[in-house]
C-alpha cells in the first residue's frame, strides 16, 4: 500500500490559540499545583467547547452531580 495525497482538514485549528493563551497564563497560578489544576480545567472547557457543548453548563452540572455525590466509579461519564 503506498499513500499518494494526503490531505489533513482540521475544524479545531482555530482552537488551538485560546488554549495557548490559557496554558500561558497558567504560568502564574502561583504554584505548581495551582498551574496543573488550571491548566487541567482549561482543558476539559476546551473539550467541551470542541464537543459542541456548553461549557458553563457542563461545568456548572458537573460540580451539582459530583456536589451531591456522584459515584467516584461512574466518572468517565461526567466528561464533555
């Protein structure tokens, strides 16, 4: 098998520069942990939004399921 043309078309390219904004800005979270934390919101958001969902509501139904006690076994489900 060989490959002649090979065409890569990404609709996600437009939402690689916010999510390098927001990585840079992580730089100043005021510690190692803060800056792995943020860094680790601002990628689920982006998931989100590349998901066509919105992330204000994701979020805001993902901390009320885990606030009143979602199972820990069942958290894959809660991702965007």
């Amino acid at each position: 098998m060989r490959l002649v043309k090979a065409h890569i078309r990404t609709s996600s390219s437009g939402a690689i520069r916010p999510q390098t904004v927001t990585r840079k800005n992580a730089l100043f979270a005021g510690s190692h942990g803060g800056g792995r934390t943020w860094a680790t919101i601002a990628t689920l958001l982006q998931t989100a939004k590349m998901n066509d969902v919105d992330p204000h509501a994701w979020l805001t139904q993902t901390l009320d399921r885990i606030a009143q006690g979602w199972p820990i076994t069942q958290i894959d489900a809660l991702m965007p």
